[in-house]
C-alpha cells in the first residue's frame, strides 16, 4: 500500500477513545474504529469500523 499523499509505505494502525453508533440509538455502546495512519505524512489511509455487527 501507497500514501495517495506523499507516496510513503510506512502505515500503522490506530484508534481513539471514542465509539462510533447509530445516531437513533443514543445508549448503544457501538464500535470502535481502527485508522491505518501513514507514518511519513500523517494521512489517514483508512477508517474501518471493528465490529460493524454492533450497529445494527
């Protein structure tokens, strides 16, 4: 994989604190999210939710 940014191939995965949820559903516990983040640039590559079956 390739940074669209500045082309680097340094990546590592991360995450924050913060849940992602429905917005109809304002006690769910919902999901985290994983960032793949360039390590040259800082560009976040990608956002994938972790357990998308918590959603629902």
């Amino acid at each position: 994989m390739n940074c669209k940014s500045c082309e680097g191939n340094s990546f590592i995965q991360a995450t924050d604190y913060i849940n992602l949820r429905p917005l109809d559903k304002k006690m769910a516990i919902g999901s985290e999210k994983v960032y793949t983040v360039c390590l040259d640039c800082g560009e976040v590559a990608s956002i994938k939710v972790k357990n998308p079956e918590k959603l629902k």
